[in-house]
C-alpha cells in the first residue's frame, strides 16, 4: 500500500489527514497477517516514486521515502540521563486500575520500584479476591509501599467517583 504523506518523520512535517488512517488500519491487517502487507508512504517527489519499487522488495513492512531516501522505523535503547525527582511525589496516592491482573501488577512493581511511588491503590473488579494478590501487596509492601486493593469497575461512573472520594486528603489523587 502506497500513501503519499500520512506519516510525519520530520517535526514540522505535513501530514494529510485523509491518508493517514489507511496506516493505521493497513498497520492492524498486518499484525494479524505478518509479511501479507508493506507500506510505503512517499513525499511526492520523482526520486521517492523511484525509489517505491525497491522499498517494496526489501521485506521491510513498513517505510516512508522522502526525497529518495528510504527511512524505516526502529527502536533504539537510549541511556537515562541523571535520576530526576519522583514524577507523582511520594506523597500521594497513585490509582492503578486492572491493578491486581497481570500487566497492573507490572506496572504497580515499575511505580514503586522505579519511581517512588509510596502510596497504591489497586483497582479491579474482583478487588482481593482476584487470584495472587495477597503475594502481590505482600511483594510491593515489602518494597516499601503502602498497598489498598478495592473492587471496583471503573466502567461504572458513581462507584469509580465513590472510590476516588475516599481516598484520604493527606494522601491525595497524583496520578492514575
């Protein structure tokens, strides 16, 4: 699939709203269906329309061209630079919803672990009763972190408002 100018890789680069929505749909249709799709977006120049047939023959899913230079996505490992202050202080409550499932236990680890964090509220809808938690407040408490587990379903509007008002004052909402 060919775009001309649905993806930025330049600050300041135009993007053309109508054409960028086909990457993200082409973008889903190629992790269901690896290696079925390629998708190159071109700048509109002869030497990046040139250059399309090539792109297309690397293997690589997905490109953009620009003056005729064929540009592709990649992560990067980078270094940190010094450690900086905790972004939510240690003061507050930090909220993390689907906390006592799998990727909020990852998460609720990274926050006390990596960031400080001091004050936890687990949220999920079977609340302790969910499968591991016990281990899960024991691990993160013995990491120096202050642990509550309610049950709540945070699709419901006046239970989700509830729990947040009930949250202590000196323990305030940072972050969620």
């Amino acid at each position: 699939v060919v775009t001309r100018s649905a993806v930025a890789v330049d600050d300041g680069d135009q993007v053309d709203v109508s054409a960028a929505p086909v990457w993200g749909l082409v973008r889903a249709a190629e992790a269901e269906n690896p290696g079925r799709f390629v998708l190159v977006d071109v700048d509109g120049s002869q030497e990046s329309w040139a250059a399309v047939g090539s792109v297309v023959a690397s293997g690589e899913p997905e490109s953009a061209v620009r003056d005729g230079r064929v540009l592709v996505p990649r992560l990067n490992r980078v270094r940190g630079s010094e450690r900086r202050e905790p972004v939510f202080g240690s003061d507050g409550t930090v909220l993390v919803t689907g906390g006592t499932g799998g990727l909020g236990a990852l998460v609720a680890r990274h926050l006390v672990a990596e960031h400080g964090v001091r004050n936890l509220l687990l949220v999920s809808r079977r609340g302790l009763e969910a499968p591991g938690t016990a281990e899960l407040v024991a691990e993160l408490s013995e990491l120096g972190a202050a642990v509550d587990v309610a049950a709540c379903d945070v699709a419901d509007r006046d239970a989700l408002a509830a729990l947040i008002g009930s949250i202590p004052g000196e323990r305030a909402l940072r972050g969620v």
